[in-house]
C-alpha cells in the first residue's frame, strides 16, 4: 500500500476526497492509503486532517517520515506560492511527488532535475485531461485523427484556466510542437481573441481574461470548450464536463442527374441525427463532479504516477511535453496581459427548464 501525504488544503481537498470516495475499493484498485495533511496549522487545515483521521502536519521535514507519494497541492510561483520549492525539497528526501499546475517553466525544469538527482518520480498533474468526459474527447480526437486529416483547432476558455485548454488541445492533437501564436485583436468584449498553430494546426483561441479579485474562484461563465475540425466533421468538447459531440459533415447526396437530391438514401449519414454524442448526452451534476468525476481524476493521477515509479521511468521524458506546454501558456499570458478586473453580483441561477418553460411561453416550442 503506498502510503500519500496531501499537501494544501484549498484545492487539496480535491485531492483528499478521492480518498473518501475510494472508500470500499480493493487495495488493487486503488492501492494508496491516505497518512498526513500538511498545511499550516489554519483551522481548515486541522478541520481536513480531523475529518479524514490522518495527522496535520506543520513541518515539511515531517512529511518523508509519513509518505511514499506527496501530492504538492500548493500555489507555484505565478500564484505567489512556494509549492515548487516544497516540490524539490520532499524529492530531495525521497518522496515522490505529484505536483498540481500551472507552472513555470523555470521551476518545472528545477522540478524535473530534482526528481532525477534524487532518483524519484515527479509528475506535474494537469488535473482536467484525467477527467473521464476529457479522456472521451482525447480518444475520440485520436481515434478520428487516424484516419482523416486535421483541419484547424478552436478553445475557449477563462484565463485561470488556460493551461489547461492548451493541455486539452495538446493532447488531442497528438503534440504541441510546432506552435506559434499572434496577438490577440483589438475587438471589444471579455474575451481576447489569439491566432496561431499548435502542432502545426491552424488554432484560434478565445481567452476570457477577466478576474474578480474578490471572489477569483466565480463568475468565469466558462472553464473549457474545444473544437478540432476534420474532414470528416466537428469533435466537440461543449464544456469541460462533457458532453462530447459528434457533428459529421453535412451530405450533399447528388442524383443521377448530378444535381443535389436531398431524397437519396445512399448516404447512411442522411438517417442520423446532424450532431450525435459520443457518450452520455448530457454532462453529469455540479454534485456528481465534485463527488465522483473530479475525486476520479485524481485517483487516475496516482495510479499513473504509481505506475511510472514501478516501471522506473525517467521524469524527463514526460515532463519534455510540459516543459513545451509552460512554454505555450507563458506566451499566451504574456500576449493577454493582466486581466480586467470585475466585480460582479451573483447571478440568479438559471435551469434548462426555466429556459423551456420561457421558449414554450415566448415562442410555442
């Protein structure tokens, strides 16, 4: 049993709840054992250990005596954090860590020399692309670009969140190499608009650089969406929790004559619906990821660090395609500059079925 040490309890307890929900799984399906918090004594840090029955600790040089994996759950440097520097130090004690984005490029390279000094595994985990909704639009995308070509890419995405798009895009594509991107047009609106390559495709990325800095986690409107055209038809990711869909191209059956005929039967295309998903049509609650998807993607960030560590593999090979993907997400953030600040009320919440009742009443549909 590979015993874990979570440290950082703002987004960490993320990671803490793939422990809670892995209660009752087999040791082989998930063969980690939660044994330490570390945070700096705050009452939410205390509140975390006492609620998962582990010990809270204070003391970095603590955390080896109680870990084989340490899962760094701190804000790097562009987030006015030492989780970096935490990183190098467990890794020069022997402990493996898996490290939570967005990072520099500078630290990641530290971070991966580090981890082979020390004979470790390092991991810098993405979070998002372990999402079972990602992984099916990942598959799908390679599945498709097997056999047709790629045509462009489009993402949009809030900026806290733009490494991530850029990883999703990255992943779909196959690579990230070679990329360029321009500046970002002038036109108003929230969003920054960026043309480019990535992996040699045509991109375009839309980028709503706007944060509230008194509430920073909300009123994004948005995580991720992406798009790669094909031959073929339109992949779609519609948000960062699915659904994933299918819009094949639209048929032009032509009769004997040569002219369209819209009444053709060769086409099997012509008896499907135009946008089909690939998966469950609808994406899960706002209760189901926080309480089944996200916990998930973590476990599968453990394994896949477990499994590098057994197989021995070098930190470097992995961490070369992130080294490139800091390099992409600096440059997009140097072009996008600092984002506006907003300070926005709460929005009322609104459901599909407000929105059907109001299309039934306004329209008859």
């Amino acid at each position: 049993m590979t015993r874990v040490v979570v440290c950082g309890t703002g987004f960490g307890r993320v990671y803490l709840s793939a422990f809670r929900s892995a209660f009752g799984e087999s040791e082989a399906d998930f063969p980690f054992r939660l044994t330490g918090v570390l945070g700096r004594g705050s009452p939410r840090s205390k509140a975390c250990a006492e609620r998962y029955g582990v010990p809270l600790l204070t003391d970095p040089d603590d955390v080896p005596e109680l870990a084989d994996v340490a899962c760094v759950v701190v804000p790097n440097g562009v987030g006015g954090g030492e989780g970096a520097a935490l990183a190098r130090r467990l890794m020069a004690r022997g402990v493996h860590v898996l490290h939570e984005h967005p990072i520099h490029q500078v630290e990641l390279a530290a971070c991966l020399r580090a981890a082979r000094q020390h004979g470790v595994q390092y991991r810098l985990n993405t979070f998002y692309p372990h999402l079972a909704p990602v992984r099916r639009f990942l598959a799908a995308a390679r599945h498709l670009a097997e056999r047709q070509e790629v045509l462009y890419a489009e993402g949009a995405c809030a900026v806290h969140v733009s490494y991530d798009l850029i990883d999703i895009l990255g992943q779909a594509l196959g690579g990230l190499r070679p990329w360029q991107l321009g500046d970002p047009g002038s036109g108003g609106g929230p969003f920054r608009t960026l043309e480019g390559r990535l992996a040699g495709v045509p991109l375009t990325l839309r980028v709503l650089n706007q944060l509230d800095p008194e509430d920073p986690d909300n009123h994004t409107h948005l995580l991720h969406r992406a798009t790669i055209g094909f031959t073929g038809g339109t992949l779609i990711l519609a948000g960062t929790h699915g659904p994933v869909l299918w819009s094949p191209a639209l048929p032009a059956p032509r009769g004997d004559d040569g002219e369209l005929d819209f009444d053709a039967e060769a086409h099997r295309l012509v008896h499907l619906p135009s946008v089909q998903p690939v998966g469950p049509a609808e994406a899960p609650t706002h209760r189901e990821v926080y309480a089944e998807v996200w916990p998930e993607g973590v476990r599968r960030a453990l394994r896949a660090m477990a499994d590098a560590a057994a197989a021995g593999e070098d930190p470097m090979r992995a961490g070369q395609y992130h080294l490139t993907l800091s390099s992409v997400w600096q440059d997009l953030t140097a072009r996008l500059g600092y984002p506006d600040l907003v300070r926005r009320p709460a929005p009322e919440p609104v459901t599909a079925p407000d929105l059907v009742a109001a299309v039934r009443e306004r329209e008859g549909l």
